[in-house]
C-alpha cells in the first residue's frame, strides 16, 4: 500500500510541475490563483482538500486538450491517496473514546467545501481559497499552542476538531451574501454552530466534548469570552481565539512584506490615515478593539494591534512576536496620524511581556 502511495506522490508532483508551468487557463486568471493556491493548501496539510476540492476544479476549468490527461492522471493519484484517509474510522487516528477518526473530519471537510468552489468567478475562488487555507493553518497552530502546553490526546483532538471547523460558517455565508462582513450579512461563528448541528456532525461524539467544541466556534469571533466559563471550556475557548489571531496577523504580514492589500481581506473597509476616536480610545485604555468601530484599514490595523491584550498563552504572544507580525504592524503605522501614542503603548505591552 505504502508503495502505491510513494508512486502516486511521485506521479501527481510530476504532472503538477508540468501544469504550473503550462500555458494559463483562458479563464480571468484562475490559473494563476490555483498554482498558488494548491500549494499553499497543500502547505496548510490537507490531502483531502486538495483531491477533493481543487482538482475537480481544475480540471473544469482546463482548456487545453493534452493537459485533460495530465489531470486525470493527479486526481487518480490523489484518489489513491484519499484511500488511507477514507477507511473505516476505527483504523486511522482514532482517539480513545471517540469512534471518529481526525482523519475522518479531514474528509468531510473536503467534501463539504468542494461545492462552493464550482461555476464561481476567479476572484471568488480566491476568497474562497483563503479560508480553507486559514481553517487548516489554523488547525495546525491550534495543536502546536496545545502541544506546548502539555495537553493529552484527548484535549488535543478537541482542539483540532475547534481549529478545523471554527470557520466553518464562512462558506455558507459567501454563497448566501457574496461578502466575509458579518455587521453586512450573519455571526459566520452563529452560522458555523448551525451547519455542524445541522450535519449531525459531533454525533459520535460524548456531549460534554461536542458542547465544548460548539462553545469555541461560536466564542471565537466575540469581544471576549462568557466569564461563566471554566475548565476545559475555557481553556479550549483561549487556544482557539489565539490560533485564529495569530494566523490572521500571518495573512496581513504576508500582503504586507508583498508590498498590497486586498479588498477581501481587509473587508472592502476604506483607506484613511487617521484613526476614529472610539478606536484610538480603546486602544490606548488596553481594551480590545471593537469592530464595530472599525472604519477604515487603519482603524483594521489598529484592531489587530489591540488583540495583544487579548493573548492568553506566552507561547503564542512569543510565535507573534518572533515572526515579526508586530514589527510588521509598527511599520503600517509610519503614515497614520498620531502614530506616537500607539507606538509608544505597543512598546509598553512588549516590555510588560517581557517581565
């Protein structure tokens, strides 16, 4: 089997290579997005995504007649692989007292997203792209923090289980709105509870688990957390708020150091070099920016700048820092009016850090 494998590896990177080099789609850049964007699901871990989401697309969208064998020869390979990610849950990556394999909720995620790719513009496929890649970094950041923390198996399945899925909600909310706004549109976290409810998909999971994942999703987009929470609720709820922010700073850094924004991203808000009031007031009294006061890119900025206080795990505020995501936002605010006094608290949160 191990062997089938290594050949369908080898196989689908040398008809990859050969397309990523070929003549573009005739299709308003969507062969330009998919290079890109298939490596960096692929980079974000997820094989299921990838057989079951890009390549169907792909080949839809191929043109030119001797690439079509190129295609089917990487979705068998990809199939072949989706094999040992598709055998009965109690074989692969079962955790004692679950009877459903991560590996399982890999797959369904795949199938599921694989629908709101198809007959969609190319900048929609960019949109939609950014959040599978942002749900599988953020399932990887979720397990790293968990793991520097000590958790054990178990607590270590939620975890992932939260990163993957606290997202969720975003895909449903671009094919019924057109937008990721949600004071334009729905809670995409109150939306994401509803379609994993409506799945049936934490069936098999014990109640008190399937509660504590639903609690992170739905938690994870608000201006805090219930105080009512404790124990492994809470703890979960922590872990998945500093995942989510430290890939979102990721993407921002990302366009940054590429020298562009994006509309998508920063949520079609304005430009403007100065910061409302309420931002700036909330900023420099160590409250966590309210979004609903956003309303420019830089007042954005500032926002992402203000969740420094709302970093729970050392780890993660060490990850922000040591990946330059906070120097990079420093930067951002070279024109901005009245930079000083956000500068200067910026250095106030790093030095109390630091102690």
């Amino acid at each position: 089997m191990y062997a089938n494998l290594l050949r369908a590896l080898a196989l689908s990177r040398q008809f990859f290579c050969l397309w990523a080099h070929g003549p573009s789609f005739q299709s308003g850049g969507v062969a330009q997005l998919g290079e890109r964007h298939v490596r960096n699901v692929e980079a974000a871990g997820s094989i299921p995504a990838i057989s079951t989401i890009m390549i169907p697309r792909l080949c839809i969208q191929c043109v030119c007649f001797s690439w079509f064998f190129g295609f089917i020869a990487i979705r068998e390979s990809f199939l072949s692989i989706r094999g040992v990610w598709n055998r009965p849950r109690d074989e692969v990556g079962r955790v004692p007292g679950h009877t459903t394999s991560i590996q399982w909720f890999h797959s369904w995620f795949g199938r599921y997203v694989r629908p709101f790719w198809r007959d969609r513009k190319a900048e929609e496929v960019y949109a939609i792209s950014l959040k599978i890649i942002h749900s599988q970094r953020v399932r990887r950041e979720i397990v790293t923090i968990g793991k520097g923390i000590g958790l054990g198996a178990n607590d270590l399945f939620l975890a992932e289980l939260i990163g993957l899925f606290h997202d969720i909600g975003r895909f449903e909310q671009f094919h019924l709105f057109h937008t990721f706004v949600d004071n334009s549109s729905v809670d995409h976290a109150l939306l994401g509870r509803q379609v994993i409810e409506r799945e049936g998909l934490l069936g098999d999971l014990p109640d008190r688990d399937a509660s504590i994942v639903l609690d992170a999703i739905y938690y994870h987009n608000k201006l805090a957390i219930p105080s009512h929470f404790k124990g492994l609720r809470l703890l979960m709820s922590r872990l998945i708020r500093d995942a989510d922010k430290l890939d979102i700073l990721r993407v921002f850094h990302s366009l940054y150091e590429k020298g562009g924004g994006c509309a998508t991203v920063n949520l079609d808000l304005p430009d403007s070099p100065a910061i409302s009031r309420d931002v700036r007031e909330d900023f420099l009294a160590g409250r966590v920016v309210d979004f609903k006061n956003v309303r420019s890119t830089t007042d954005f900025l500032v926002m992402r700048l203000s969740w420094l206080y709302d970093i729970y795990f050392p780890l993660t505020f060490k990850m922000i820092r040591d990946r330059g995501y906070i120097a990079s936002m420093e930067d951002q605010l070279s024109q901005v009016c009245g930079k000083e006094e956000i500068c200067n608290k910026v250095r106030q949160i790093l030095s109390d850090e630091d102690r």
